[in-house]
C-alpha cells in the first residue's frame, strides 16, 4: 500500500475552520469526479465515499481516493462522459 504523506479532506476542512476558499472547493470537487468517472469507466463503484476516504498530499497536489473495502466491481455501467 502507498504512503501519502498529508491529510484527508476532513482534516483539511477543519484545518480551514470550515471555510475552505471557493478555489480549493472547485479544485478538490473536479479532482474527485476525475477519479469517481477514471473507476466507474473500469466498472468500479467505490460504494463508501467520505471526506475521510479522500486524501490530500501536503502541497495539495495530488489527491487519491482510498478504502475500497466495499467497492464492487459490475460488469456494464452507463458511459461517463464529460461535457463542455
């Protein structure tokens, strides 16, 4: 398993007070859908999708979704497509 040296996004809203800029909102929201449309393109449904099962390194680069302890695997799902 890797290490990824930083926090989740629970941590990371509470280290904002809960006032996360507008940017870094936007920011982390895109990021998460890329990899929700990278697994449910592999027919992967992740089935626990939290803050705490989303993390973010230290320069908040780089951000994975973790615990896929319950995820399914299906074989047919709709095609995810991103528009605009």
């Amino acid at each position: 398993m890797e290490y990824i040296e930083g926090q989740n996004v629970k941590e990371y809203m509470t280290s904002y007070n809960n006032k996360i800029p507008m940017d870094k909102i936007k920011e982390v929201t895109r990021n998460v859908l890329k990899g929700l449309i990278y697994l449910h393109e592999n027919g992967i449904i992740h089935r626990d999708l939290k803050p705490e099962n989303i993390l973010i390194n230290e320069e908040q680069e780089i951000l994975k979704l973790v615990d896929f302890g319950i995820s399914t695997k299906v074989k047919f799902l709709f095609d995810c497509k991103i528009i605009g």
